[in-house]
C-alpha cells in the first residue's frame, strides 16, 4: 500500500513530466496526454514493487431530495438513513 501524500506527489510528477494534461486551446482535458501521465504514474509506482491494480477513489457529494423515508438523486432511490449520533444532524 502507498501512502496518500507519496501517491499525489507520484501522480502531479508525472503530469508536470508531460507538460499538463489540458489542452492549451481547448482548456479541457487532452485524453492523450491523461493516458500518457497515467502510464508514468503507474511506471514511476511500480519502480519498486509491481502492483497488480491502482485505485483512484473518489467521494462525491450529491444534494438529495428528502420525500417521506426516501432519498433521490441522479435518479438514486434509497431508504433515508437512520437518525445516529454518529452523524450530524444535518445529514439525516
């Protein structure tokens, strides 16, 4: 397992390498350059050890629409979750 801070710092390497990953007219993402930085990342991360997957996770924060014991978003339904001091009562 990588650490966070040692994978950001693989990861803004090997797009720095290639000069960005935007295109300078376009301003959006050049999927070639995104593809040629993920395969120096992933050649820079297996100088070591070789790994057999890299992960990129994500969280997503979505606004949901609360009605009766649901939730919706995006086209998601699911049950409202049950009110917890774990959480904050803003998110229940």
């Amino acid at each position: 397992m990588i650490l966070a801070h040692l994978l950001k710092g693989c990861c803004n390497s090997s797009i720095s390498l290639i000069g960005g990953i935007y295109s300078p007219s376009t301003g959006l993402i050049d999927t070639k350059k995104y593809e040629y930085a993920l395969f120096k990342f992933v050649k820079s991360v297996n100088q070591t050890e070789n790994y057999s997957a890299i992960l990129f996770p994500s969280f997503v924060l979505k606004q949901a629409k609360l009605k009766g014991k649901y939730a919706h978003w995006d086209g998601v339904k699911r049950k409202k979750i049950v009110e917890s001091n774990f959480l904050d009562k803003s998110f229940v």
